[in-house]
C-alpha cells in the first residue's frame, strides 16, 4: 500500500504531526471580523436608504413647486388679452422652467452621489480594515517552527 516502507498508519500519523503544525486559525478573531463586515453593510445600508429618502422628500418637494408654477403661469397666460402677449408669456415660462428643470436635476443627482459616497466610505474602510485583520492573523498564526 505504502510504496515508501512506511504502513498506512504510519503516514496517517505523519500527515496529522504535519497537519498539527500548521496554526489554527483564531475563531474569536474571525468571529469578530464577520461580525464587523456584517456592522459595515448594515451601516452602507443605512446610508444608502437615508440618502434615498432625502432624494425622494427632495424630488416630492420639487413636484409640488412646479405644479405651483404651473397653475401661476397657466392663470398669467390665460389673463393675457394680445396673442403675442401670450406667446411671450409661455414663452417666459417655458425659459424659466426648463433652467429649474436642469437645477433640479443637478440638485438631486448631487443628493444621490453624495449618499452613495457616504456608503461606499464605509464599505471601503472596513475592506481596509479587514485586510489588516488578515494580515495581523496571518503573521499571529504563522506556520510553527518545526522541533
């Protein structure tokens, strides 16, 4: 069975002496590592769903004023008499609402980079951290010197 002389026990018993001199890994650490990473997504997630709110009570808060706008510029148009009154009414309207638009847009797409800084900050410092706990447990249960 064993084409080096030696019985199958014995080289069970040699594979278990090599195996006892690798170091175990520190469960506690791991544990503690696992349960930061857990820490981290939930802190991520958190930033994500407020920064979500805020662009959503944002983006509520801009479709009311420019539904107000609105019934203002529709009541000023209509009270105008001359046709090119009108026109130039809309006309202001029209101008004015679309330089709103493009704020508004930049306004809630800040709003959305910011919120997603805030979470990918948190997701990349505990990814920092975790390769530092790796690095410390592998140098603390490095392979043990041989007698």
């Amino acid at each position: 069975m064993a084409s080096s002389g030696m019985s199958a026990a014995e080289q069970f018993s040699k594979k278990i002496a090599e195996l006892s001199l690798m170091a175990l890994p520190d469960v506690d650490a791991l544990t503690t590592a696992h349960q930061r990473n857990v820490e981290a997504l939930s802190s991520a997630y958190r930033a994500a769903m407020a920064g979500t709110q805020e662009v959503a009570r944002r983006n509520s808060e801009i479709v009311q004023q420019a539904w107000a706008e609105m019934e203002q510029a529709v009541k000023v148009v209509a009270g105008a008499q001359a046709p090119e009154e009108k026109a130039a009414k809309q006309l202001e309207f029209l101008k004015s609402a679309y330089e709103r638009a493009v704020a508004n847009m930049k306004e809630l797409g800040e709003l959305i980079q910011r919120a997603n800084a805030e979470a990918i900050e948190v997701l990349n410092r505990r990814f920092s951290e975790g390769c530092d706990e790796i690095k410390a447990l592998m140098e603390k249960s490095g392979p043990k010197p041989s007698s």
